[in-house]
C-alpha cells in the first residue's frame, strides 16, 4: 500500500500514513507508552508495558509473518517529524474458517486525536482490506466509555454486534463494558 498525505482539520502539518518497517520499531515503541501513560482505550497500564524495541520489532516481523500465511496482514502508521502519531493493524485469523476476517486495532496519540486521523487510518485499513478481495469482514473491541471512538466506526457502517460486560476492571474495581464491532460487505 502506498504512502498518503493527510491533512488534520485544524490546519496543523501534514501527517503521512504509511506502510510500518522493522526500522519504525523504537518511534512505534514510544507511541505506544505514550497511549498506555494516556490511558487512551488501551487494555494494559503503565506499570504493565515494559516493552523493548526488540519486542515492538519481533511483534512486527510476527504479525507480517502469520500474515503471509493467512493472507495478507496490514500495518500502517501515521507520522509527522519522525514521531508516530497513530497506528492500524488489520490481522487475520490463523483458523481457515475465519480467515474472511480482518481483526484491526488502531490508535491516536492524544495530542492528534480530534483532528480527522482516527477516520484516515479506518479508511486507509478498510480500502487495503477490500483491495484483498477475499476479506469480507473487519472487527473490532472499543471500551463502551470510548463513545468518540464508537461514533467514527458507526459513522463507518461497522455496528454493534456484542457486548462483554465488566470486561475490563480498573484499579479501583470499577469495572468497563468492551464493545465488539463489525463491518461486512
């Protein structure tokens, strides 16, 4: 998939979303601390991601590797300045039966959140996966507190298929419903 331009609604800089390389592994490592330290709909904590660049790089390499056999596996990234600011993964399932599915994961860094580039990235990963010709569902889990995030995927056509009650729990026991969604064609 080729690089894109995108243009944030408030007029700040470009910012590129592109295929991620091995070579992206430190920028990707220090976007994701930044979403955990956020607490930005992300599952683990702080305290809980304790990953290496060698560790951000094996997922990598083991994501694109699983993905050649299944099928075609996508990971982009979006940056401005050599700094990531938001990331999609599209992976598929290693059962046959299921391989029609992409599962996709996708994040903004705070500070580029609320700018359009949650919508570019989903767009970026539901263009790949129809160009695959044999994905004919992505799904997706939103915490139900994540109602910008809802709004974008509904606003996608992906709708609301299940629901896990009390999935997650914070530290001080309060407990979050996780959302599962899907979009088919």
């Amino acid at each position: 998939m080729p690089a894109r331009e995108f243009r944030p609604r408030d007029g700040s800089a470009p910012i590129t979303i592109r295929p991620m390389r091995a070579r992206d592994a430190a920028a990707k490592r220090d976007y994701l601390g930044a979403l955990i330290e956020a607490r930005a709909g992300l599952i683990r904590t702080p305290e809980e991601f304790q990953d290496s660049t060698a560790a951000v790089l094996k997922r990598f390499r083991q994501t694109m590797r699983s993905g050649g056999n299944n099928g075609p596996a996508l990971q982009l990234l979006a940056e401005r300045d050599q700094a990531v600011l938001g990331d999609i993964m599209i992976r598929r399932y290693d059962l046959r039966r299921l391989r029609h599915i992409g599962h996709i994961g996708i994040g903004v860094h705070p500070r580029a959140q609320g700018v359009g580039l949650g919508r570019a990235l989903m767009q970026a990963g539901i263009d790949w996966a129809r160009s695959t010709g044999d994905i004919r569902r992505l799904d997706l889990a939103v915490l139900e507190t994540n109602t910008r995030a809802i709004a974008l995927y509904e606003s996608l056509g992906f709708v609301r298929e299940g629901l896990r009650r009390g999935y997650v729990r914070d530290e001080d026991g309060r407990e979050t419903d996780d959302l599962i969604m899907a979009l088919r064609w």
